[in-house]
C-alpha cells in the first residue's frame, strides 16, 4: 500500500529545511524507532534557539526496551 502524498509532502518538506532533522534508530536495518526534531529561533535568553521534539515513535516490538529513553537522551 502506497503511503498517502501528505506523508510524502511532508518529508519532502521537513528534509528540505535545515531545521528540521527526522532521527531513526536503527539495528541491523530494522527501524527501532524515531523522532522528528525542530530547531526554532526565539528571543528569550538573547535572541538563543530551542528544540521541539515531536512525533516519537518505538516499534510496537521493542517497546519497553527503552528505545524512547535512549532517543531522547540523544536528542538532550
């Protein structure tokens, strides 16, 4: 089954903007899971940029195996 073309727009989009980063964890070419993350500049703390983190995602067959957790302390 075809992915639907918001999906496709949407990368196309996010790999397109230096802000943005899609992030995969990956073993032995099985995806274990990923997050999108997106660099925003604001003007608090002197004009200094903050990260969204969005859209995390384990594998139904690796959850619980702190795939999340070690996503996120990358991400940090």
């Amino acid at each position: 089954m075809p992915l639907k073309v918001g999906y496709t727009r949407a990368f196309e989009a996010i790999q397109n903007d230096p802000n943005n980063e899609l992030v995969v964890c990956e073993s032995g070419g099985q995806l274990l899971g990923m997050f999108q993350i997106t660099f925003i500049p604001y003007l608090t703390y002197i004009g200094s940029w903050r990260a969204l983190i969005e859209g995390v995602r384990v594998a139904s067959s690796n959850r619980g195996d702190g795939i999340g957790a070690k996503l996120l302390e990358w991400a940090i």
